[in-house]
C-alpha cells in the first residue's frame, strides 16, 4: 500500500466515521514508514476539514461531527505515540488553551472548536466549561500557552471576555498571549471593544484566525 494511497485512507475513514478503521490505517500508516506528521496533517486533517466543511453547508449535522472527531482523535493517538518528543514539538502549531467562561456551561460547540483545532496542528489544552478567569490563565501560563481561547454562549456570561483581558493587562502579561473569542453571544465589534486578539464566528474561522495570531508572535 503506497503512501498516498494510506493518506487517502486515513481520510475516508474519518469522513466515513469509521473509528476502527482509521486506527487500523494510522498503525498500517506506522508500520510502511508514513511520516506521522504527514499523516495527521495530509490524512487525518484533511479528511476533518472535509467533514468541517460539509457540516457549515449543513450537508451532515452535530452527531456526523462528533463521530469524525472522535475517529480522528482515536487515529492521532496513535501517530502521536510514534513521533519522537523532538518531532511532536515541531508538530505543533501553537498552544492554545481553551475553555468556556465561568457562569456557562455549553460545551458541544467548544469542544468542536478544540478539535478542529487539534487537526489544524495545535496542541489544545481544553478547560472545560464554567472555567474563573483566574483559572483560565493559571492553565495559561502552566502551559506555556500562545493563545487564550474563551466561548460565551450567553449574553449575561460575555463580560467575562472583558475581564480576563483586564486581568492579563493588570498583571502586566498581556502582551505573553493571544486572547481568541467566540461563542453565539459574541460578535466582532464585541472583540474589538474588549481589545481581543481575535473573534472566531465559527469553526473554520476559529482555526483561521488562530494560525494568523501564531504567525504574528
């Protein structure tokens, strides 16, 4: 089995949902001596992208995206265990350190955004939901994180965006990260008011914006 052939497997599987057998093609992937970097990127990345795009068209819906993730998740385990810690550095993108804020407990939408990012090359540290600012950049700074990633999903929750930039200014650290927010209750003039790095409208922006904050450090 060629390389190209086992990317283009490593793909269909994740867009076919197929857990098992985007296992099965990341060990195959290992043992034929496909670069796992390649493999992620060119195989399983490009096969959750497909999925990314076919759900913001509304071709598939949540659960057909929840499924691909966790194909994907399960096969990038198993390529990331066979990178050496030299390679796996290099693998990555940026750090991002992501979480909902306190007072909101949505999660599906973030976690979405988590691994969306994750297949775009970043380390993602995911918080959780309900997540104190202070908390947020305690993960922050354990983690060397480049990026602070915030959903609100509710208007009474979005001041917390505001505040965490507060605090990141008043501790003299604001210029350390990249502050990325989102969530269906924020909006681009709502990041441009709060001194926000960056806004995400969705997934795909999300993880664009991303990579164009990692490029300006």
């Amino acid at each position: 089995m060629g390389e190209q052939e086992i990317l283009k497997s490593l793909a269909e599987a994740v867009e076919e949902y197929d857990k098992d057998k985007a296992v099965e093609m990341a060990k195959k992937a290992l043992k034929d001596g496909t670069d796992p970097i390649k493999a992620l990127e060119q195989g399983l990345g490009k096969g959750i992208r497909e999925v990314g795009e076919k759900f913001q068209r509304m071709e598939v819906f949540l659960p057909h995206l929840v499924m691909a993730a966790e194909a994907m998740q399960a096969a990038s385990n198993v390529l990331t265990a066979g990178l050496s810690k030299e390679k796996a550095e290099e693998a990555v993108a940026g750090v991002v350190v992501l979480g909902t804020v306190k007072g909101d407990i949505h999660d599906i939408g973030k976690s979405l955004v988590a691994t969306m990012l994750a297949a775009a090359g970043f380390k993602v540290i995911d918080v959780g939901v309900d997540v104190p600012i202070f908390e947020m950049i305690r993960k922050a700074e354990d983690a060397g994180a480049d990026i602070i990633a915030m959903s609100a999903l509710m208007t009474t929750t979005v001041a917390e965006q505001r505040d965490l930039v507060e605090e990141l200014k008043r501790r003299g650290v604001r210029n350390k990260f990249k502050v990325l927010v989102g969530g269906g209750a924020v909006n681009k003039e709502w990041a441009d008011e709060i001194g926000a790095d960056g806004y995400g409208r969705d997934m795909k922006e999300a993880v664009d914006v991303a990579k164009l904050l990692v490029e300006e450090m």
